[in-house]
C-alpha cells in the first residue's frame, strides 16, 4: 500500500507495509535465541528449566557444584584455591540464574542442598517487619520436573505457606560455548 503526503509543496510517497501480528514468543524462543548468541551465564549453563505454564516468558538455568569442582580437581586449578573456596565447593549448591523475556537477572543465586531440595538464602521483605521469604527448588532427576516454591515466613520467622509453579527441566547442549557472565 501506497501513502501519499504533501509537505511543504513536495508530494512524497511513502510506501507502508502491512504485517500479521506476529506469535507471541515463549520462553523456550528466548533461551533458544540466547543460546545460540552463546549469551548463557558459563558458570549456571548445565540446565535449563521451563515453567509448565506455556504464558510464562521466564526461565532459569543452573549448574552443579559438583560438576565445577570435578572440572577443576582434573583441570589442578582447585588445589590453587584458597582453603575458603575450596571448603565452599566441598559443599553441594546450585548456581541458579533467572532470564526475563530473554534479560538476565542481576545476578546468579546459590541455592544450598537441604535433604531432597535446595534452599536460597531468605531475603526480609520490608525491612523484614513483613517477615522474609526463599526459594525451594525440588527436582525429580529421573524425569526433570520440578518444583519451585517461594516459602513465605512471618516476621517471628515461622513458616507461613508457599506459592509454588511447576515445569520441567532439560540439560543444556554444548554444541555452542556459552560466555555470559565473563
């Protein structure tokens, strides 16, 4: 379609095109996009998880202490660490990172094991006159489906309930180094 304007006794024509609305995008379309701009944080790049929720735009990936320090014990780098670190990796965490619509969050969580889940550290909502919430990740490693909860504590710290979504996880592919987070 053609459009015809007049400015200032020039006849301009202006030719516009007229396009379909296009799908909106999902979460995978992002991680996908992402990944094959090799964008992944490196250090959280062993999963990455989708909520069941086919709206939700959002997902988050995480890797395994344990994974890291086995790299680094064949690679010799852990026994150049500081005592501090290495007693810190001797320990199993998660490293979990957050995408929005494709965005990083600021920064990378550790998530603690705690039995058959892993913990967050509690953030204090208002100050913590509120009380304080975490995150639970429980994963069932035979399927990859999990469950992440926010716990929701009073402000004398008992347990107040939880919100939780569900959604499954699937193992990042290597074919493209990821270098996020450099």
């Amino acid at each position: 379609m053609n459009l015809i304007a007049t400015i200032g006794g020039l006849i301009l024509v202006l030719s516009a095109q007229v396009t379909a609305q296009s799908e909106p995008r999902t979460a995978h379309d992002y991680y996908n996009e992402i990944y094959v701009a090799g964008g992944l944080d490196r250090m959280a790049d062993g999963h990455v998880c989708f909520d069941e929720d086919p709206t939700n735009q959002n997902f988050f990936i995480f890797g395994q202490s344990a994974h890291i320090r086995e790299f680094m014990m064949a690679d010799g780098k852990f026994a150049k660490l500081s005592k501090a670190m290495q007693a810190r990796l001797r320990k199993d965490f998660l490293i979990v990172h957050g995408y929005a619509k494709g965005i990083p969050f600021d920064n990378e969580e550790f998530y603690d094991k705690d039995g058959a889940s892993w913990l967050s550290d509690k953030h204090p909502l208002s100050n913590g006159k509120n009380g304080s919430i975490r995150i639970r990740l429980t994963i069932n490693w035979q399927t990859l489906r999990y469950k992440k909860a926010v716990e929701m504590f009073n402000a004398d710290g008992s347990y107040h309930g939880e919100l939780a979504h569900f959604g499954k996880c699937e193992e990042v592919k290597t074919d493209v180094p990821q270098r996020g987070g450099e």
